[in-house]
C-alpha cells in the first residue's frame, strides 16, 4: 500500500508486465497528450460535483463555474469518446436542478454523457428524481456497466443506504460479481463511484464500508482504475493492481483530510477559486502499453 501523497498535476500510469506504475508527469509529452493524438484511442473525460443549487460563500456562481468546465472540454481539441459527471450534480435533489444541470450538459460535445449519483443527488427521495432523469437503462439503484475500446467500465452507486461510509450493499456487489465472471484478467477495468472505494478519510465518512468486497473481485484483472468524486480535490493511491484517483470539484475546494473541524466548504480569495476546480482527461490507446490521466485546472 503507498500513498502518493497530494498533487496538483498530470499522473501517467504506465501498463508494464501486467502492474500500473504511477508517475506525476511534466507539462509536455504525458501519455494522454499522445493518446489524444491518435486515431483509435479512447479518450475520456471526468467531470464531478457540480453542485448546481449551491449559494453559498464558497462559490456564489456554481453555474457559472460549471459552464466554464463544458467549454473546457468542448476546448480539448479534441471529442471526447464520453464524459463522466461523477456525483453530486445537484446541491438538494430537486426536480428543477437535476433539470437544469442536464440541460447543461447537453452542450457537451460527446456522443455519450454518463453519471453516478451523489449523495446530494439523493437528499429526501432515496435517488427517485435522479435515476428518472439519468438512471434510464441501469440496474438497481443506478449501477451499470459497459465497454468501449477494449476497455471495461463498471458505475457503482454507494451513496444510498448509508449512515457515515459508502455502501454497496448484497445486490450491488453480486451485480459486481456476475458481470465480471466473463471478463478476461488482461482486460482494463475502470471503476467509477461518488465516494471512494478505498479508506480516505473515513472520520469524515470518505471511504466505502464494504467495498473490500468488490475490490477483491477486482484483484484477478491485471490494470484497474478506480475514479470517483465527492472529496473535491485531486489525490492519488495504489494498491497492489488498482490505482484510486480523486477527482477535484467545479463548485467549491474541501479541506484536506484532518485540516479542518469537518469537510465543508471552503471560501478562498476568488483568485484561487478556479485554482482548485477543473477537469480529468483520460486516455488509452488499444494495444499500447499505456493509460494515461490529466488534471486540468479552471484557472
């Protein structure tokens, strides 16, 4: 187990004999630039917790912060494959921002736009109005999985069902389970879920409380990447085969873990507001060795 510790650039994980190997990576030549510029790659992109209905100090124009990360990836320069909205999409739940942020992100230049729920896309309803308008052709409580490009998704939901910790639960993970018993190991898995599946910060309620159930069934493959939201800051993990990454916010920072009395927004000089929100790229060239993730800034 080894914490990279905290980072504000490019990661580049590299496939070599069957282990993912992290590095942070310069400002020129990362793994996602090359794999951007070839045909035939997959290219993605990871937005997360948009919050749209937050007012509040810490961001007192939410949408107008999310807008700003559609034109980012609409700038790329290239289309991307998908885009990821991992979580907390509204602020409260209601019928009116789940609303709004889709027609947001129908500005998106992709063919597909996929999400997992957050736990503030649950408030009051369990998730009803959130899988009516975004859960259309999941399982369960929202969780699905799919391939593209030789690469193997899974979108977990564990922000029902819980009282401090993520969960699961039985059903979600024996959805886990029969849908990877036809996979091959040397297939790329990518693992997308609102709150960590590994022990962040648990005190604040930062990890998933059974998630060592799924992990284990995640061992055999030879590369998997596990992606969420939630924690609004980049931070990085590797353990054994399966390399955690934390994305960062469009709304508001939260504090590192411990560094404050609990994980609420933050207000920063509005000259470092876009400094800690932004956007992921990531890419994967089919055949080549390498898969490669970006954080790119607002600001």
């Amino acid at each position: 187990m080894r914490h990279a510790g905290w980072f504000g650039g490019a990661v580049v994980l590299t496939v070599a004999g069957g282990e993912v190997i992290s590095h942070i990576a310069g400002s020129r030549g990362t793994g996602a630039e090359a794999a951007a510029g070839t045909s035939g790659a997959l290219r993605f992109v990871q937005v997360s917790d948009s919050h749209i209905g937050f007012h509040g100090p810490a961001n007192v124009d939410v949408v107008g912060s999310f807008t700003e990360a559609i034109d980012q990836v609409n700038a790329l320069g290239f289309r991307p494959d998908f885009v990821m909205h991992s979580g907390d999409l509204t602020h409260l739940s209601t019928v009116d921002q789940f609303d709004h942020v889709r027609q947001m992100m129908t500005r998106l230049r992709t063919d597909r736009v996929f999400t997992v729920p957050g736990e503030h896309d649950s408030i009051g309803d369990a998730g009803r109005a959130y899988r009516e308008i975004f859960g259309k052709g999941t399982l369960g409580d929202g969780w699905y999985s799919f391939d593209t490009h030789g690469v193997h998704f899974i979108a977990l939901v564990n922000t029902l069902n819980l009282e401090k910790l993520g969960h699961l639960g039985t059903e979600q993970i024996n959805f886990v389970r029969k849908d990877l018993a036809g996979v091959s190991s040397d297939t790329p898995i990518v693992v997308f879920s609102h709150i960590p599946l590994f022990a962040m910060y648990p005190k604040w309620g930062w990890s998933t409380d059974d998630a060592l159930k799924v992990i284990a069934l995640l061992r055999r493959f030879s590369s998997v990447t596990c992606l969420n939201g939630h924690v609004h800051q980049l931070f990085t993990k590797t353990e054994g085969n399966i390399t955690f990454h934390s994305a960062t916010t469009t709304a508001y920072p939260l504090p590192k873990p411990g560094q404050a009395p609990a994980p609420t927004p933050q207000v920063v000089p509005a000259r470092q507001l876009k400094t800690a929100l932004g956007i992921r790229t990531v890419g994967y060239r089919q055949g080549d060795r390498e898969l490669a993730i970006k954080d790119k800034k607002l600001a």
